[in-house]
C-alpha cells in the first residue's frame, strides 16, 4: 500500500498531540463518501438555506453566525443535528472509510501496537446557518476516558478528523493548539479547575493553528489537545466529515461506542465489505482465533449471509 503520510506525520502527533496530513484521502474515495453523506442527510442543503432565511427575518440582514470571533464560543446540542454513527443505509463507502486500511496503519504506528481498535466513528455534516458552530478551546478526553489523559500517548487514543469537502477558514474548520504551546498539563489543570476561563481561552487562541484544507485532509489529534469548532460563513457553505478514533486493544480505559448497542444498524453494509483486519478494528476475532468454530462460523453465517468468510473457515480447514 502506498504511504499517504510520512513518519514525520506520526512523529509530529507523538511530540505535539495534532498533525494535519492534507490529502489523505484520493478523489475517487472522496466523490464515494460524499455521495453517501448526501444520501444519509437528504435535503440537508435546502433545510439550511430554509432557515438561514427565517433567521436573516429575525434580526435584520445580520446572520447571527458573523457575530464576533472574539467571543467565547460555545457546544451546543445545536452543532450535533447531522451527526450520526455508523453503520449507515448507504454505500460501503462511507461505511468503511473509517477503517480505511491506510488509517489502520496510521493508528498503529502512532500507537505503537498492532493490534488497534475503533471505538468512534461518525458522519457529520455542517451547514453555514444552521448553528453557530463556534467553540470555546476543549479537550474531547471528558467523553474518550472517565479520568483525564495518560502522560503516554500511546495510552491515550488517536482521534482522526476527516473532512470529505473542501474546508476553507469560511467552512468551518478544526483549530487546535499543540502540547508544547498550551504547555498540556498545566493547560489541563486551568481546564479542570474552570473550563470558562476566558483568559486561559484567549492565550489559546494566540497560538491556535487550523486544520482547514482540500478534500481528503485529516486532523489527527490525541484526547489532551485543545482544539475547537469553529463556524461556517460562506454563504450555503458546508463541511462534511468523518470522525474516526482507534485505540490499543485492551485499552479499557478508553471508549465511547459499544458497536453492538447499534445493533438495528444495517451491520451488513460493513460485513459484506470489510476485510479481516477492517473487523477486527470492531472487536470481530481474526480468521484462526480460537473463538471460531464450527458452530460459531455456522452462526455467524447465519447472521450475516452474504459475509464472505472464506478466510476464517480456511483457518478451520487447515486444523
Ligand atoms: O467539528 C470540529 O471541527 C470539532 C468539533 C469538536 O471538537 C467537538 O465537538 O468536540
Ligand atoms: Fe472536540
């Protein structure tokens, strides 16, 4: 497999806690995953354009998305309407980009293990109007681990940022801060003891870099770095990405999805197209685990009907 990063990606993650490797993604993909995101959140464009106009009634001809960018931000329930886990009822497409064979190997090596597992993975579309998505600097590691970040990042989780369409400074992209600029731990005590402290924010934002690029960038960052949302001005703007977050296998401190909670999901969309590897990042044991037998293969086949699963009773054949 070619390599869409350099080791210096990874490096830069392990120092700094954030790396944006532009173009991660190839056109091909790309166009597969947008065509699912427009599937799953149908006439999204419209609604937004629908209520940007009622709000433009509403104060006058100011949106209320051009307010200030000095003001705090905020996370509101708002920023969350066209964000959903997958499985998706759309192609295999947006359904593995997650698992993406390349991000497999990025998570590995940044974690230092051969075994990862995902535990997030999401679609979430942006549109200008349809909240202010600003927010305040935060760190995700409140919803990743019931405790605070490990001093070893390897402990920790890596979470990608994916954006599918082209993010300018006018479409929202992620700003974040490395670890040697908002100096982590200490950053993390300010955090923890007041998460509103507008002098803390303001000394971020001095240092804050963007992740903003063309179609395809990721944003890799770890569960200590401060990074925000922040909104989308141009006019019928939006931004379509994709969360995905690995961590070491065995790692029990670390989680966010039980994947079998989503059960009513059309799993089949990911079995049908997954590789051995792919579903293993979802807790499915290798081909030659001992947890595959006879009867379990038979089941799960009963399961899944159309799951390809040659590999794992070739395990079973050669014993
Ligand atoms: O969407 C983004 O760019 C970042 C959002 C974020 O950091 C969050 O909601 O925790
Ligand atoms: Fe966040």
């Amino acid at each position: 497999m070619e390599k869409r990063y350099t080791s210096e990606h990874v490096e830069t993650w392990r120092r700094e806690g954030a790396v944006v490797v532009p173009e991660f993604f190839e056109k091909e993909e790309i166009a597969e995953v947008i065509a699912d995101f427009d599937i799953i959140f149908p006439d999204r464009k419209v609604e937004a354009e629908a209520l940007k106009k009622k709000r433009q009634g509403e104060v006058g001809n100011k949106l209320p998305l051009q307010l200030s960018g000095k003001k705090m931000g905020k996370t509101t329930m708002e920023q969350f309407r066209n964000f959903e886990n997958i499985p998706f009822d759309c192609s295999h497409a947006l359904n593995l980009i997650a698992v993406h064979p390349a991000l497999i190997v990025f998570a590995r090596s940044a974690l230092n293990t051969e075994d990862v597992k995902l535990y997030q993975a999401q679609a979430w579309a942006k549109f200008t109007g349809e909240a202010d998505f600003d927010q305040a600097f935060h760190c995700d590691f409140g919803n990743h681990t019931l405790t605070v970040p490990s001093e070893d990042e390897c402990f920790n989780s890596i979470a990608f940022i994916i954006y599918f369409t082209d993010v300018t400074e006018a479409h929202g992209p992620t700003h974040y801060v490395n670890r040697s600029d908002s100096k982590n731990f200490d950053g993390l005590k300010r955090f923890l003891k007041h998460r509103e402290d507008l002098s803390h924010q303001k000394e971020l934002r001095s240092f804050e870099r963007s992740a903003a690029g063309p179609a395809g960038t990721l944003l890799a960052y770890g569960i200590d770095v401060f990074h925000r949302g922040t909104n989308l001005t141009a006019p019928g703007g939006y931004r379509y990405a994709v969360t995905s977050c690995f961590k070491k296998a065995g790692n029990d401190a670390i989680g966010y999805t039980a994947w079998p909670w989503h059960f009513t999901k059309p799993w089949h969309k990911i079995f049908e197209h997954a590789s051995p590897d792919q579903l293993s990042c979802f807790g499915v044991p290798l081909p030659g685990d001992s947890f595959w037998t006879d009867e379990t293969l038979a089941l799960a086949q009963l399961r899944y009907p159309n799951w390809d699963m040659s590999e794992y009773k070739s395990f079973i054949s050669l014993n």
